[in-house]
C-alpha cells in the first residue's frame, strides 16, 4: 500500500500523539485529594473516647485560636542563607537579632519543585504538593477550588487583606476584604513593584479590622533574575525587607492584649539557584526561611543553633491551628509543634490529634489497602495510649505519671504523622511507570519507522511504502499480539498501585498491543526491504557509492545518543556538553568531506570532474539569476560523489576547506560568554565582565558593532523599504537598551528616561510587523499573481528578516554577539558547505536543529531562559525560572 508523505506523516502524528498522551498520564501523577471543598466543614473529630464505660470527652469543637492578628510577609525567592548567612547578618541586622535574642522559631522550610511561585502559593495555603503540571496551568493562575487556609479563615469570618503579587487575586478572587495586586511580568522593576505594597502599611497597621495581613514582595525575585543572587542590589533589597520586618513587628507588639497575642510570619515561596534562576530542585532554590515571631513564644537565652528543616506544607497546618480553623483537607503537612509547644498538654494533644486525623483519613480516601500503612497503624496505637491518658486526666490525675504519659504519646503522635505525611507525599510523586512505558514504546516506534521513511518521503515522488499486509497475516505479528497481551494481564493482575493503562476497557487495550505489534512489525519490514536494495559494494575504493555516509552516521548516532543522555539526571544538567561535543564532532566530519569531494575526487576522476564542473556553472548561474540563497536544486542526474570536486574556483576552495574551523573557532569564542550547566555557572565569564557597570562603555561598543554587522547580513536579500525598516528597527534596539540603562549613547546625559524603554520597545515592533508583513504579501503574490521565483525568495527572506530583528530586541546586550555568530555561521555553512556538498533537506535540517541548541547555550547563564529582559511581553512567571528552557533555537 503506498501512501503520500503528507498522509503518512499525518498518521504518524494522530499515533504520536496517543504515545505522548499515555506518557504524560503516567508522569503527571494523578493527585492526592479528598472531599471537595463545599463538603470540607464538617464537624470536627472529637478526642479519642477513653477505654471504660460512662466516660466521655467533652471536647468535641475546633480548638479556639492562639492568635488574634496574623501578618504573613513572603518575599519572593528568600533563600535560607540570607537570612541564616553571613547576608543576613550584614543586611538584616534586626531580623537576624530577633532570631537569635528575640522571641521566635527559626526553620528551613524545603520546597518540592517545581520551585515557582504559583505551586509554591498552592503549597503553602493547601498544604498539598503541587505537581508539574501546574506549572502548564501557571500561565493563566485560575481560582483555587481545593480546600485551603484562605477559604477556611473566609468561611468562618476572618477578614483578609493582601497586598502584592496579584497571583494570589487570581487564586483566590473575591476572599480579600481589601487587596492591592502587583504584576510580576516586569522583571526590570525592582523598586516600585515592592513600594506598591509598603504605601498600604502605615495605614493598616493603625486599624483593627482585619484578623489576617498578607504581604507578597516581588522585588528580591526580580534582582536574582536580572543579576543573580550575588549582585550588589541583593544588599540593599535585603535591607528594605529587614526594616518592613521590623515596622510589622513593632507595631504588632504595642497592640497586643492581655488575652491572645499576634503572630508575625516570614517566608519564602521559593529560592534561587546561583545564577538567580528557579525552578529545579537545587539547594538554592527548595530551601526557604520560615520565621514564626510572636510574644507568645518564649525568649531565646543561649546561642542559635542550625534550624530544624520543615517542609514548606507544615505551614497551612500550622496556621489553621493558630487561627482556630480546620486543617485543609488535602494537606499532607504536619504541625509544627514549637510553635504550640506553650500551650497545655491537653491542647498539644488535641492539635496532633486533629492533624492525625484528617491525614489518616486522606490515606483512607486515596489508599485502597490503607490498613497496611505502617503510619495509619501508628496512629491507632496514637489514639489509643491518648484515650487512656484522657481517662487519667478526667480522673483528676496530676501525679507524674500522667505528664510522662502524655509526652510518650505526644512522641507516638508525631511519629505517626512523620509517617503518614510521607507516605501521602511518596503516592502524590508515584508515577504509572506502566503507562509511561508504553507511551514510550509507541513513540519510539513512529520515530524509528519516520526515520526509515525520510529518504522516501523526501524523494521526487514523495511516497512511502506501507507494508500492511505481510505484518497484519503474519506469525510474527499474532506471537506479539500474545506476548504484549499475556505482560498486560501479569502487570495489572500483580500492581499494587491503580495504573491507569489497566483501568481501560480490555478491548481498547488489546487495540493498542495490536498496534505495537503492527508498527513493530512494519519497522521490521522496512529495515529488511533497506537491506534487500541496499547496492554492492564499488568497484573505486575511494569513491563509496554507499547509501550512509558518515555525515548520515553522525546525524543518526548523535540523535540517537543525546536522545539516551536524556535518561540520567547529570546530562540533562549538563546538556550543553553534549550540544557541544556533537558540532564539534560535526565540524570535523563536515571538514574531512570537504578534503575528500575537493581533493582526493579529483585526483580519482579528472574527467568526471570537468563535466560535474560545467554542469555546476550553470545550476550556478541560474541560481544567482534567481536570487536564491539556499541550497541549489541540482540536476538529479549528478551524483553526490560526483558533484563537488570543482565547485568552487581559486580562493573560495580554500575558504570552503576552512570553514569548519573558522566555526570551531567562532563556538569556542561563545562558550567563553557565558558560563551554563550546574557545575560551572558560578564561575566568572566574559557575560559578566561585560555587565557591569564599570564596563557598560566597551558593552556598548560590542552591541552596537554587533547590530551593524547583523544588519549586513540580514539586508542583502531584503527590498529597499525593508533595508530601511531593518537598519530603524535596529536602531530602536540600541536605543532600548539605552533607555533602560544597558548601553549608553555617545551624547547621552545622566538624566533618566522617563519612557523606561516601552516607547522605543514599541517602535521596533512596528518594524518588525511592518518587514513581516511586506514578506508575506510578497509570498501571497508569488503564489497568486506571479510565478516569479525571485519574488517567493524575497519574501521568505523578508520574513526571516523580521524573525531576526525581533530576536535582536529580545537579546540581552551582552548576547547580541551570539546572534551576529549564528547568521555568520548559517551564511558560511551555506554558500562552503551545504551548497557545494548537495546534502538533502534532512540533513541540513538536523544540522539546524544541532546549531540552534548550541546556540540556546551560548546565550543562555545557567538555566536562565532567554526572554528575561524581554519588553513588553507578558510571559507567565514559570519563564522566569530554571528547569523550564525557553529555547529559542534559531531556525536560518
């Protein structure tokens, strides 16, 4: 059966796509919830009966609540060290002394990745483990439906103020009596961002009409992205916080009561990795200060010792007590004890009871054996030993033996929740390994057979071979069948866990064995068919007339290989070494082939390569007459061994034989820029002497230098209205830059410029859409009107043309370098290499592809994505941290 490539290729997509959705099934484990949230007031549990008849507790309500004010101050990624560290010490004088001297409890609260804001708000307000698929739903922030503190304190009448990352207004819309959202699109701003939320202080600290103050600073997270967490501005910003801090304080202590006292939080939602980035789980980035100061707490004699590490979930819990609210229902965190550790051990007992509980019965809801739990079992034992210690207490013990008991079981308490909250957070980080396997399977399987079809599907007729038959009749095919069918049964008949491939209907499952077995026995057929046309070996040793050439070897080995590195945790963090090694390893071959085809082909066979030279003259000529700056579409008759011995005349064979080492030596220059990976990202490098601000004048050299030459390899190929365009729009870059302080112009003043770069941001998106548009009406009129060649090339070009000068604006200064090299580079590979070589659409596509994410980590300082300078544009917050890449591969 044959099939059209576009029809093949789009049956490979729809089966693609039902592997990738299997895969994601399994790795986006499904997570720990329980009733929702309209159903979560029910009535509390009551303490535990005591053994005995006629005895009976009389404590059966919610425990009333150990503070009157709450203020939670969240400073956007607070890495533990500045406040524990020597920076805390030099920048946060009166935090670092109330921590100390001061009535409070210091912990390192540990985060879960994805180490971004929106999770980490989830996090902290559910007490739940966000996965990553909340990152994906990070981009639009929609309301919380689950059960959380803020949705508690409203519905027993707290009142609510916020002021700061407008997240939290998304999250939880109409909940605030009163709040002030910030945007935290505008990574540029570090001052106003956090000024918007200090103006309201002064006013509300003097009111009384509010149970719970929220506050969200965003400026510490936008210096760590611009400088890093090493940046001179880091001191200061830490400084403004600690005096925040110090007001809040101050102010909560002279209002205080005889009856409850106020409770002041401080915390991060996250960290930051050392090149001010987050997003991963780096020490940087998970560990957070978690500050509870209250005159409630006893006062600190001896010195500090290293703070007890929390997870960041024992937050909502904690609170919940303290504000006398339920604990939410989906939370996995535990009580953190200290905090309550003055009250009586009657109330202490009651508090873990309270957590135990609504843990025991979220494993109850989420577990099918939960009985077998080694923390549900503790927390029966628990519950039992806290029933006898009710009736000793009710008996009106007071003896010695009473306290005893009541710490054994205060200790059995906390065991039990340890346990508990670890096995609800092992189930919410379980992935369906069985799902996901035959996800992968079946992508593994269209891309093996793609990769068999592409020289078919890019051959003249564009066909492709369908063995259907001999695999659906096949013994082969029904043994399969059996075998993929018999692993179905045992994998589900013996998983513990619920699997999600297993949960499908028998027939849907036995359809998708049949088809791994179909595409694994069509894979097979084709290979075997590759073989039977595979031609003898030549009879001219040094001419192969081979159907994979190294550079075919290469391109499959390196796929194949950096595909493999994606299995181990060490490469994917230093996945540039890879990109690396695989164009340099390409630029070797490429210049090997360029020796071979230029000289030891011609001394093979002159008078073949006379002809192959007349023939070239003419393709020459026409594609010049053309306009056409690709890869000429040579006679097919010409054989690729016999087609580039005398391509080029004089100098330019020596030029041609030089360019993979002009390319090595233009890759080796931008590894210096910037330093990337985990290892190696906090070393010095050029990006950083070009930065600062002893240096913005050699900086502007470099970047306007660097626009010129971008705009002679750009314009050549463009109409004069888009030569004008592009050098204007180029100009705007520069004087974007300016406006915001990057560069500076030779005239320039000190005075600061009122439009911070949106005016001039704006002006280079008027070109940019003004270029794109001209190219594509050129496009829309080749194929219309016109059957000029020329006119389609131009308006391809002008669109390309477009493309990069928005990358251009979109470029820190420091990286323009990288940009002029990556055209340098596509415009050298072409007219030496891809043209004279004749290699196929394929290969230089895959050659793109390698140089683009070569090119990602020469511009990119760790994991930091490359739009984070970005003007005008309104990414969501996960851009901004690590372990997502925003890759701009640059497609020439």
């Amino acid at each position: 059966m044959r099939l059209r490539s576009g029809v093949f290729a789009s049956s490979c997509l729809l089966v693609q796509a039902l592997g990738v959705a299997l895969f994601l099934r399994g790795f986006f484990p499904v997570p720990v919830r329980s009733l929702p949230r309209r159903e979560a007031r029910a009535d509390p549990p009551a303490e535990p009966a005591p053994p005995g008849a006629g005895m009976v507790s009389n404590w059966t309500k919610i425990p009333p609540p150990l503070f009157k004010k709450v203020v939670v101050v969240l400073i956007d990624a607070l890495r533990d060290d500045f406040v524990f560290g020597s920076k805390g010490k030099q920048f946060m004088p009166y935090t670092t002394q109330v921590v100390e001297k001061g009535t409070s409890y210091s912990f390192i609260a540990e985060a879960k990745p994805p180490t971004v804001t929106m999770p980490r708000i989830k996090a902290l307000m559910t007490g739940s483990i966000p996965g990553f698929i909340d990152v994906v739903v990070n981009l639009n922030s929609p309301a919380l439906l689950d059960d959380n503190l803020i949705w508690q304190a409203k519905t027993a009448g707290k009142r609510i103020i916020f002021y700061g990352d407008d997240t939290w207004v998304k999250l939880f819309p109409k909940h605030f009596v009163e709040y002030d959202g910030t945007t935290s699109f505008f990574v540029s701003d570090f001052t106003e961002v956090d000024d918007n939320v200090t103006r309201h202080l002064d006013r509300v600290l003097k009111r009384e009409d509010w149970d719970l103050l929220i506050l969200h600073y965003l400026g510490l997270d936008h210096i760590g992205h611009m400088t890093g967490p090493n940046s001179p501005l880091v001191g200061p910003k830490l400084r403004e916080m600690d005096n925040i801090v110090k007001k809040i304080h101050i102010s909560l202590l002279s209002k205080e009561e005889a009856s409850l006292p106020n409770l002041l939080v401080v915390c991060g939602d996250h960290g930051m990795s050392e090149t001010g980035s987050h997003g991963g789980s780096s020490e940087g980035e998970v560990r957070t200060p978690l500050l509870f100061i209250s005159s409630a707490f006893e006062k600190r004699s001896g010195p500090l010792a290293q703070p007890e590490h929390v997870q960041q979930t024992d937050l909502a819990s904690t609170l919940a007590i303290g504000l006398g609210l339920p604990i939410s229902r989906n939370s996995v965190g535990n009580l953190i004890l200290p905090v309550v550790g003055g009250k009586t051990m009657r109330e202490q007992l009651r508090f873990v009871h309270l957590n135990g509980f609504q843990l025991s019965r979220l494993l109850q809801q989420n577990t099918l054996a939960y009985e077998k739990d080694p923390g549900y079992e503790h927390f029966k034992i628990a519950e039992k030993s806290h029933g006898n210690w009710i009736k000793l207490y009710l008996e009106g013990n007071n003896s010695e033996i009473l306290l005893n008991l009541g710490k054994k079981v205060l200790k059995q308490y906390l065991e039990a929740l340890k346990t508990l909250s670890s096995s609800l957070s092992k189930q919410v980080a379980q992935y369906d390994m069985y799902s996901m396997m035959v996800g992968t399977v079946i992508i593994m399987e269209v891309l093996l057979l793609l990769l068999l079809s592409v020289p078919k599907a890019l051959s003249k007729r564009a066909e492709f071979e369908v063995p259907l038959s001999p695999p659906l009749f096949s013994l082969l095919f029904y043994l399969m069948c059996l075998l993929l069918c018999a692993v179905h049964v045992i994998v589900c008949t013996s998983a513990e866990s619920l699997c999600y491939f297993c949960s499908m209907s028998w027939l849907t499952a036995v359809g998708v064995m049949m088809l791994i077995s179909a595409l694994m026995c069509g894979i097979l057929s084709a290979i075997a068919k590759m073989f039977e046309n595979s031609r003898p070996p030549p009879k001219n040793p040094t001419v192969s007339s081979s159907s994979w050439s190294e550079i075919d070897v290469l391109i499959l080995a390196g796929t194949i290989g950096h595909v493999l590195s994606l299995g181990a945790s060490s490469f994917i963090e230093e996945e540039h070494q890879t990109w690396y090694f695989l164009i340099n390893t390409l630029c070797l071959v490429l210049c090997q082939e360029l020796c071979r085809n230029y000289f030891l082909l011609k001394e093979c066979d002159p008078q073949n390569s006379t002809n192959v030279k007349q023939n070239f003259d003419s393709i020459g000529e026409t594609s010049e007459y053309k306009n056409i700056d690709i890869p000429a579409a040579s006679n097919s008759k010409l054989g690729k061994a016999t087609s580039s011995s005398e391509f080029v005349k004089g100098s330019d064979k020596w030029i041609s034989v030089a360019t993979p080492w002009i390319i090595l030596i233009c890759c080796r220059l931008l590894r210096s820029l910037n330093q990337t990976g985990v290892q190696w990202a906090h070393r010095p490098d050029f990006g950083h002497w070009l930065t600062s601000s002893e240096h913005k004048s050699e900086l502007s050299f470099l970047a306007a230098v660097s626009l010129l030459m971008i705009f002679f390899l750009v314009q050549r190929r463009c109409s004069l209205v888009s030569k004008i365009a592009m050098a204007l729009g180029l100009l705007g870059v520069y004087s974007y830059r300016a406006a915001i302080g990057n560069v500076i112009f030779p005239w320039q003043h000190g005075g600061r410029d009122i439009s911070k770069g949106i005016t001039e941001a704006r002006f280079v998106y008027v070109f940019v859409l003004g270029i794109v548009f001209t190219g594509t009406k050129d496009l829309l009129k080749s194929q219309v009107i016109s059957t000029d060649s020329s006119m389609k090339s131009t308006g391809l070009w002008e669109v390309y043309s477009g493309l990069v000068l928005l990358a251009a604006l979109l470029f820190r200064p420091h990286n323009l370098p990288v940009l002029l090299f990556c055209l340098l580079i596509q415009t050298m590979m072409t007219k030496y290499i891809w043209r004279p070589l004749k290699f196929d659409a394929a290969q230089i596509t895959i050659m793109h592809y390698w140089f683009g994410q070569a090119f990602f980590y020469f511009q990119n300082q760790g994991k930091m994505h490359t739009l984070v300078s970005y003007p005008l544009c309104r990414f969501p917050k996960v851009l901004q941290g690590s372990g997502t890449y925003t890759r701009m591969i640059l497609v020439c």
